[in-house]
C-alpha cells in the first residue's frame, strides 16, 4: 500500500465520520426543535371529542408549550396549560352539567375567568 493510498483511506473515514455525526445531529436537532406545536396538535387532535376544547381556544388561545390532562375521570375533565413549565390555565368541565369553568393561575393569575354551561 503506497503512502498515497493511506492518505486517501484516512481522509474517507474522516468524511465518513463527519457526514455520520452531522446526520446524528440533525435528526435531533429536528426531534427536539418542533416542540412549538404541541397544544396547537393537542387542541386539533382531541377538539372533535371534547366540546370545551373550542371555547377554551376561543377564551385563552392555543398558544401553550403544553397541555396535561389533571383528570379525566368521573364526571370532570381537569386540564392544565403550560409554558416554560409553569401552569398559566386551569380549565374543568364538569360533564353531566356541560359546564365550563376556566381558572387563571399563573404567577399574575387573576382567578376564575369563565364560568358557563356550553350546551
């Protein structure tokens, strides 16, 4: 093997574990960058079996990192809205009585800002 082709060997694996690392980055980089849309996928995907889905955007928007359902069990769906991991929104719909209640508790929260049957 001439000293040439060492040269030429050394500098593939070099292109070829560069280009692997950079894919590997990538791919990351598009997994953890897309978190912006997750209550704005949360409100789309469950707004058709959850009646008060629309009202709440209508009330507070969709713009939150996050939405965690509290509780969903019994006769109440509890629901709390979230940005830089902190609870802004709490919402309760109380099933058999279709109302809605929706609770500003953030660091300024200003309490119960909703409070209506959404028939």
């Amino acid at each position: 093997m001439t000293v040439q082709e060492c040269k030429e060997g050394l500098f593939m694996r070099r292109i070829t574990t560069i280009s692997t690392t950079l894919i590997v980055f990538l791919g990351l980089l598009v997994a953890c960058g897309n978190n912006d849309e997750g209550a704005t996928n949360f409100f789309e995907e469950n707004r058709n079996e959850w009646p008060e889905l629309t009202v709440i955007e209508d009330q507070i928007g969709s713009d939150f990192e996050e939405v965690n359902v509290e509780n969903d069990k019994g006769n109440s769906r509890v629901l709390l809205y979230e940005n830089d991991g902190n609870a802004e929104y709490k919402s309760i719909y109380i099933l058999d009585e279709e109302r809605l209640k929706i609770i500003s508790i953030g660091e300024n929260g200003e309490g119960q800002i909703y409070n209506e049957v959404i028939r």
